[in-house]
C-alpha cells in the first residue's frame, strides 16, 4: 500500500513565540514544515526595540535550530530558512527553496511581523521611513510569499493561508503608544496585511483557496516578557494566554471542513479555542 503523502506548511517567525508553537503543533500533527526568522541560533543579537528612542539588540530566547530541533523529534522535515522580512531577496529565496525542494505547501501561515522602532512610537515622533518598514515586514512581505507560493497551492487543487492579524488592524487602541497603546505604524500595517484574506478567498475561493485573518489576542511570548512591560504590558498580570492556544486554532482551520464557515473572515483566535476545546484544560481568563 502507498504511504499517504505528508502534507507540507511554511511557517514564518517561527524562531519563538506564536509562530515557534505553530510550527511545533504541525510538525507534532504529520506535516512537514518550512520555517523562517531572522535568528537562526540561540544567542544572537537582533534589533528589536519598539521605539525610535533607543536601541535594543539584547539577545531574545528562541532560534529557528532550537525550533527545529523540536520539530524533528516529532518526526517531521523541516526546512530551516534564514529570512528577513525586510529583504524580499531572502524571501523570494526561501519561497523558491520550498517549490525545489516541495513543490508547493498545503498551508502558509503569515506570523512574522516587523519588529522595531515604531511599534510604541506617537504620530510625531515616528520618521515616515520607519512607517515604511512596518507596512514592508506586515503587509508587503506575505504579499510577496504569497505571490510566490499561492500558484502552486492553485495548481494541486487547494491550500490554506492564514495571517496572523491583530485587533490594532480594525480598532483603535486603549491609550497613546507607550501607555499601553499601540503606534500608527503597527496599527497602520497590520490593517495593510489584514485586508488581504478576504481578497484572496474571492479571488480564488473557488480554486480551493482557504483564506483566513486569526486574531490571537493577549499571547505571552518571550518577547512581551522581555521588552512590552515598560510599554503598559504586563505579561505576569494573568491577561495573557500560551501561544499553545493559537497553534491549536491554526491546526483546525488547516484541517477541519468546518473552517469553511470562516472564508475569508476574522477569526477570533481565543474564543474559537475554548468554544471548541481545543486546548483540554485551558480557559479564557474572565473579563476584568
């Protein structure tokens, strides 16, 4: 009897945090998975402020070899690609290593974003080429992997993306960045890359193309506990959930036909996780 073909993902940001738990529950679940980040080893020293005030290049736990590693005792194959969302060479490279190597993926998943100044910067303060590195890492960028991989998702008959949204792409925030808010540039972009599902899923729903936005919610990553606390961010104050919950809510939307339902749309993230019991024994935190 033939062996059932595994199928394939391409994960980015996968070095830590919500992208890390991704591609970990795919590689658990019988994918094989192509992953990306700028940190390719535990250590390495990266920008990653959020404000054009300061510089921030202390090292921040996670690497893709950590990532696959973990991966790879689950018995999957990875693909470990180097990638920065800035530089659409790297990108078009690890896009084009997936179709040699695969031919296509079943699944992309847009989690990275643009991580640096900006992030927690007000209107005034924030240099317009710093706006412009944002819209480029949260909108240009899946644009420009999707360009490449959506063909051959076309041409095998169907295959799902998701991005990896964010309530600042539709809503205005709490407070003004740094008190708990967010910037222009962040809010700004991410609404950019948030309008792409429901094109995709019109312009080619009918090709088999599943196409979703997945809002997470308050995730506790080790970047939110390094460096967001003295934003207004409190990862320990018990608002912020596993990244676990999310990964789970990716698996579903990939594999279950009951998705379909969600063409296009928004998915609220935590709340799809605990109406399905997705995670056993997690609970959303009650509302404050």
């Amino acid at each position: 009897m033939q062996a059932t073909k595994r199928k394939r993902a391409f994960v980015t940001g996968a070095s830590r945090g919500i992208g890390k738990a991704i591609a970990v529950k795919l590689a658990q679940s019988g994918y094989d998975v192509a992953i990306t980040a700028r940190t390719v080893a535990e250590g390495e020293q990266r920008e990653h402020s959020s404000t054009v005030k300061k510089s921030d290049t202390s090292p921040l736990p996670g690497s893709l070899d950590s990532t696959a590693d973990i991966m790879r005792a689950a018995g999957a194959e990875v693909l470990v690609l180097p990638a920065d969302l800035l530089d659409r060479a790297s990108l078009g490279a690890a896009a084009t290593t997936v179709l040699e190597r695969w031919g296509g993926v079943d699944l992309l998943v847009h989690n990275a974003r643009f991580i640096g100044p900006g992030h927690m910067d007000k209107i005034i303060e924030t240099p317009v080429e710093v706006l412009e590195k944002h819209v480029q890492g949260n909108a240009l960028s899946p644009l420009v992997l999707s360009r490449y991989l959506l063909p051959a998702m076309v041409e095998q008959g169907g295959g799902t993306v998701i991005y990896i949204t964010s309530t600042a792409a539709y809503e205005s925030p709490p407070r003004a960045a740094g008190e708990g808010g967010w910037g222009l540039s962040y809010g700004m972009s991410k609404a950019a890359g948030h309008s792409m599902a429901g094109i995709v899923a019109v312009e080619l729903g009918d090709k088999g193309i599943r196409s979703f936005n997945l809002q997470p919610g308050a995730i506790r990553t080790e970047r939110i506990a390094q460096d967001m606390a003295g934003f207004g961010f409190n990862a320990d104050d018990g608002s912020w959930q596993p990244p676990e919950v999310i990964a789970e809510v990716v698996h579903w939307l990939a594999t279950s036909p009951d998705a379909d339902k969600f063409q296009g749309q928004c998915v609220q993230g935590q709340e799809l996780c605990q109406e399905l019991n997705l995670l056993p024994g997690w609970k959303m935190p009650e509302p404050a």
